[in-house]
C-alpha cells in the first residue's frame, strides 16, 4: 500500500464521511478522492511523474492536504516547507532536491520569480495568477489514474531539518518508512470512523503526518489547525469542545499552555479518549494533572527523530506523587528495535555518564532511506545522538543530547547552522547560540563577540536571521561578550555559555 491508496481505499467504503475540514473547507472521502485525481492530472501536465519532486509553500488548508494527495498519485513525494520562510530559504530548499514544480500562492510564486526561479512551473492553491490556479482544476478528470507503480522503497515525502553543517538537510521517507508508523498508530488507537482527529502540527513537522494518515486509514475525520490559532490556548480549547476531538497530538509545551492559559482542565466533558505527545519532555509537574483529569483517556509519550518517525513509547498510566523525574520514553513501536550504544567502560565519556547509560541506537522499518544527495542509508542502525538509560523494566528513560542540537517547542535546531547565518552578519566575529527556559518560554539566547565598536542590536540580529532562516530559529535574545568561555582544549564551552543563559543580565 502506499500513501495514495489509504484515501482511495476509505473513499471506495464511504465516500459520503468527512475526511478533512479546514479553514477553506469541508472534504468528503468521495470529494478528496476526486479532487486528488483532478490534481494529479494537472501536475502530469506540468511534467511530473513517477519519482519526481513535488515542492509544497503554503498555508495549511484542505488544498494543501488534496494537493499532497494528487502528488501521491503520480508515484511522486511531497516537500512541504514552513510557509513563514523567506523566499531565500525556500530557494536552498528547491535547488537542493530539484524541485521544478511548486504548489504555492500566487505572491509566493512572485516572491521565487523575482528571487531569480524563473524556471519553476506552479500550481497555486489560489485562484488568481497567470500560472496554472486552482479555478481551472475543474477542466480535468476526477477519474482514477492507472496505477503508478511506485513500491515501497520509494519516497513518500521529505523533511527538512536544522543540519550541522550550516545548511538545512532532508529526510527521505519511503513508503515503507511512513506505512509502518501510520500501521502501527491505527492499531495502537484502534482508529474507528467515529474518531475526530485533530491536526495541530505544521505539514513540515514530521508529527503532522500522524494525524493526517491515520486519521484516513481508520476512515475517521481529520481538522486542522490554522497556524494563527496553533499557539493561542484560548482558542485552541475552544475548538476542542467545538470540534469533540477524541485523538489530539501536540508538543507538550502546546498542552502546558492549554492548561496553564486556557484552562483545559477547567472542563470536565473533554471528548479526548486519547492524547499523545512528543518531540520535547513533558515536565512531570504539569503531566500529573493532565493524567488525574482524563482518567478514561490513553496518554502516550511518542519519542523519534524526524529520521525515525516514532522509534519508541510510553503509555503513561498513574504517576506517583513523588515522582519528580519525566516518564520514560519507553520501548522499541513500529517492528524496531532500539538498544544503547555504550561507550568503552574505560573511557572518559563512561566515568561520565555513569553505568547505563549510552547512545540510543535504532533499527527497522521506520528508519529513513537517507539525507536527500548522500548515500542511502540502507539497513544500518541509526545512531540518534540522544543520551538514554535503560531502566530495569527495559525502558528507556531519555536524559538529553550528546551534541549541540537544540529544541525549541519542538522543532529541532542544529546550533551549527544558526552559528554559520550569524556568523555572516558583518558585525559578529564569534558566536554560541544555547536555550534557555522550558516548553513555550524556551528562548534562543545568542552569546556574540562583535568586531564592531557597538555591538549588533536584538532587532538588527532579528533581521539578519529572518531573511535567511525560518521563524523558529530566529534569536530572542543577544548578549556581547568580549570573548565566549572555552574548555581546556579551546573548544567553546557550551555548559558554561548555559548557564549564563540562566541568569539575569544585569543592567
């Protein structure tokens, strides 16, 4: 099966059940369907085929997902990117994996031919421009395509993410990769058609394609979340208890601000029968009473790189009232396995980390084919970075990374590549980027060594990074030294930037 057939295979049974709503609209099954057919033939037409490269800028909306579809038809993957990019970021992405078709807006498609893309062909999810817009789909057939032979080492989509290297890097997943995970949350929710999704995450977000996919596969309703409302708590409740989501999927800073600002918990008819979280730690002080208030609904923690989809969970039942430490991350999901990679009991690295502990390793179905333009994968374990302990029940418990990779609400951030951009700014010689602060209040702190007589303003450094780099990567705060801390070795000293971080500036 591949990502196409699962709407395919729903709208057949019930073409009648909604399938996706949104701020543009309502989809049936049957109507999805057949809008992803019209799609498809308009891409054909614009030269797509069986393993090409589909770019995605645009707001989240139900054409969007119809869009992803109709791609899907065609054999073809899907690149969705931030729609809050610059046109310079979105220009790295589109040369990098040779995207010559772009589903985009008109002012977008504007904003790439001026940026010097004149080559790209478009299809606007708008209806206005000279380009091929979304008022002429109608001139093309809704009737199903014949099949489009791809399997399943073929590629599905692909992320990008934060790379180390200075440069944003993708993640190729195969149809493999994604129907092992969609298979395996379908049977962990026991997904039914009455079940109400909801989809909080952007597309570009590797936790979007849960809610999309097996939303479908049980031939339930899925609901997105316009990015406007995605970190508003008011108004995120009160689309819960419009909407009777019965399966919600979020970072847990998301659901802190649902209780702490938008009082969830204020309301004892909550529709969830499930909620599940990842990409960040759930502070124990603020899960306890998510658990004590939804006694009948399932809480997972879901843990997984963008390179793994989910590897591993953890069903979170009672929790202690002296528990002080996160929930585990739990044990192997999706037919992996997962196992630590320990380092040499003589070493310094093991004196250090104490027994235990080591590299979380993983291997099966959901690991990714590979970065797009380096070599593939294969079927070689994947090392995550992440520091873990295996805990006597054979869990693992998750206690931070081994290398300088930040995470904000989420979204990961390789501190090389922020360090690289600001590294262009004329007025900075070095320097080290860290966080500070927890779920929604974590902020981007920027030490910098400016060879400037005054150093470069928050506002001017704000600037700087929002021509080149999405919006969660762009600091909150600058602070000039004049020189960063360094190790014994001369390497900057991450720990003690930190903890610098932690404390006020003084005035």
């Amino acid at each position: 099966m591949t990502l196409d057939q699962i709407v395919i295979r729903a709208a057949a049974k019930a073409p009648e059940a909604v399938a996706i709503k949104g701020p543009d609209g309502t989809l049936t099954y049957g109507q999805l369907d057949a809008l992803a057919n019209r799609i498809a033939r308009a891409l054909q037409e614009l030269g797509i085929r069986r393993g090409d490269r589909v770019g995605l800028w645009a707001e989240k909306s139900v054409r969007a997902v119809a869009a992803m579809q109709g791609i899907a038809r065609l054999g073809a993957a899907y690149v969705p990117m931030d729609p809050l990019n610059p046109a310079t970021r979105t220009r790295l992405i589109l040369d990098d994996c040779g995207i010559d078709v772009l589903v985009t807006t008109t002012t977008r498609a504007a904003e790439l031919h001026n940026a010097g893309m004149g080559r790209l062909r478009f299809l606007l999810v708008d209806d206005k421009g000279p380009a091929l817009s979304w008022n002429r789909l109608s001139s093309f057939s809704s009737e199903p395509l014949p099949p489009h032979g791809a399997g399943d080492d073929d590629l599905a989509y692909i992320l990008y993410t934060s790379g180390s290297t200075g440069t944003p890097k993708g993640v190729c997943i195969s149809q493999r990769n994604a129907l092992a995970f969609i298979e395996w949350c379908h049977e962990l929710l026991e997904t039914t058609p009455e079940d109400r999704f909801s989809n909080h995450a952007p597309f570009f977000f590797d936790l979007s394609v849960l809610d999309l996919y097996a939303a479908f596969m049980g031939g339930a309703s899925v609901t997105l979340i316009p990015e406007a409302l995605a970190f508003s708590p008011e108004k995120l409740v009160e689309q819960v208890l419009r909407e009777r989501f019965t399966v919600w999927y979020s970072v847990p800073s998301v659901l802190m601000q649902m209780m702490q600002e938008g009082g969830l918990l204020s309301h004892a008819d909550l529709p969830f029968r499930a909620v599940l979280f990842a990409g960040e730690p759930f502070p124990i002080r603020h899960l306890r009473p998510l658990r004590e208030h939804l006694r009948d609904a399932r809480l997972f923690n879901l843990y997984g790189p963008t390179e793994t989809n989910v590897c591993t969970f953890h069903e979170v039942t009672d929790i202690s009232a002296h528990r002080t430490e996160p929930v585990p991350i739990g044990r192997a999901s999706c037919g992996n396995r997962v196992w630590l990679a320990r380092p040499p009991p003589d070493s310094d690295e093991a004196r250090e980390e104490g027994d235990g502990v080591g590299e979380l390793m993983v291997e099966g179905p959901t690991v990714m084919l590979g970065y797009w333009g380096q070599p593939l994968h294969g079927a070689k374990p994947y090392a995550t970075g992440d520091r873990c302990r295996e805990l006597p029940d054979g869990t693992f418990e998750y206690l931070g990374r081994r290398d300088n990779m930040l995470k904000v609400r989420g979204r990961r951030i390789e501190a090389g590549e922020l360090e690289a951009v600001l590294l262009t700014h004329p007025d900075i010689r070095e320097v080290g980027v860290v966080t500070s602060g927890e779920g929604l209040a974590t902020r981007l702190v920027a030490f910098v060594v400016s060879n400037a007589a005054r150093p470069p303003s928050l506002l001017n450094v704000k600037k700087h990074c929002a021509e080149r780099l999405p919006r969660y990567m762009i600091v909150d705060e600058v602070r000039a030294m004049a020189e960063l801390p360094r190790t014994p070795n001369g390497k900057l000293d991450r720990r003690a930037l930190r903890t610098l971080a932690q404390q006020p500036v003084s005035r």
